[in-house]
C-alpha cells in the first residue's frame, strides 16, 4: 500500500485534488459522496468514513467503513 486516505467530511479540497476522483456529490438522503475512478471505465462512490486507498501500482480501491453495531 502506498496510501492511505480517510473521508473525515472536512477537507473536501485535498480529496478533490486526488488524481482518482472524478467529483464530489449529494445523494437524494443527503449524503455527500465521492466519485473515485477504480479501473479504466469502472467508478465506485465512497462516503465519509470510508478510505481511499492507492497501492503501489498506482490503482485505487476503496475500503469501506466498518458498520457500527
């Protein structure tokens, strides 16, 4: 792993500035998500809480936060 980034739903900017994310938007509930480019055509929306992770070939993967019980 080479990185490994939390949405804490704060720094907006520095999440935007990630080469893999493609926007940032708000779901019918509310909820601001980010759009993150995880292979060629392929996106996945991450959430706060969740992390974005960059491994060392460069690829993009999001790691889900835990639900709470």
């Amino acid at each position: 792993m080479k990185r490994k980034l939390f949405i804490d739903g704060m720094h907006w900017d520095n999440i935007l500035a990630l080469p893999c994310v493609r926007g940032i938007g708000k779901r019918s509930d509310n909820e601001i998500v980010v759009k993150v480019k995880v292979a060629k055509v392929s996106y996945i929306y991450a959430a706060v809480g969740d992390a974005l992770v960059e491994d060392d070939g460069g690829n993009w993967s999001i790691e889900r936060k835990e639900a709470e019980k």
